[in-house]
C-alpha cells in the first residue's frame, strides 16, 4: 500500500499546528496552577540584583547614545553585505547590480537623512 504524496505534508502540518497550540496549553495550565497571588507590597516593590532600591526610579535617559549606537551598526552591517558582492562582482548578472544599487541608495537615503537631522552632531 503505498501512502497518498501528500501524506507527509498533512502531517507536518498537523504537528506545526499542534506544537504551539500543546505549548500555549502548557502555558495557560502554568500560570492557573503557579500564578502568585494578588498585587501586594512584596510583589510590587522593585528589585534590583539584590540590592534594596534607593532614590527616584524615574531618570532621564540620554537616547543619543542608543541613536549613535544603532546607526553604527546599520552602516556596519552595510559591509557585510557589499563584501560578498564585491568578491563575486565579475560573475554576477545586471540585476545583481541594480539590487545592490538600490540597497546603497536606501543606505545613502537613510545617512542623508540622519544628517539633516542632526543624529550625527555630538551633542
């Protein structure tokens, strides 16, 4: 008897419907057995490595280095990307080319803008 070709995919897509759906049971029976109790001092007070917090929670936060930081790593991921297309330039066809200009372009795009924005000014 030989199975029907589509078989397998009717399988796996059972066990790819099955596996999450098992996993958010198992979640929804944890949190009903093992949920802790009601709000209350100890589980509201903030905690911090072990230490008992001191002072205002609540300080203002320099995004600059964030913004500076993630920049960084768009421009530096670029060279990852244009590495691999410059070893194998010769070899490529013109759509190869076209992409990867207008993956420059969206990057030179995105560092004008930073620029008329200000992000790269160290303030």
């Amino acid at each position: 008897m030989n199975p029907h070709p589509f078989a397998f995919l009717a399988l796996y897509a059972a066990v790819a419907a099955a596996f999450p759906l098992l996993l958010l049971g198992v979640a929804q029976l944890w949190f009903r057995f093992f949920q802790p109790g009601a709000p209350g001092e100890v589980k509201n007070s903030v905690y911090e490595c072990g230490i008992p917090s001191s002072g205002d929670s609540w300080i203002q936060f320099k995004a600059h280095y964030y913004l500076y930081a993630i920049l960084f790593l768009i421009f530096d991921v670029e060279v990852l990307f244009l590495l691999p297309f410059a070893v194998a330039f010769t070899a490529l066809p013109a759509g190869a080319l076209l992409a990867m200009l207008v993956f420059i372009l969206l990057l030179a795009e995105g560092l004008v803008w930073a620029w008329n924005r200000g992000h790269l000014e160290w303030k």
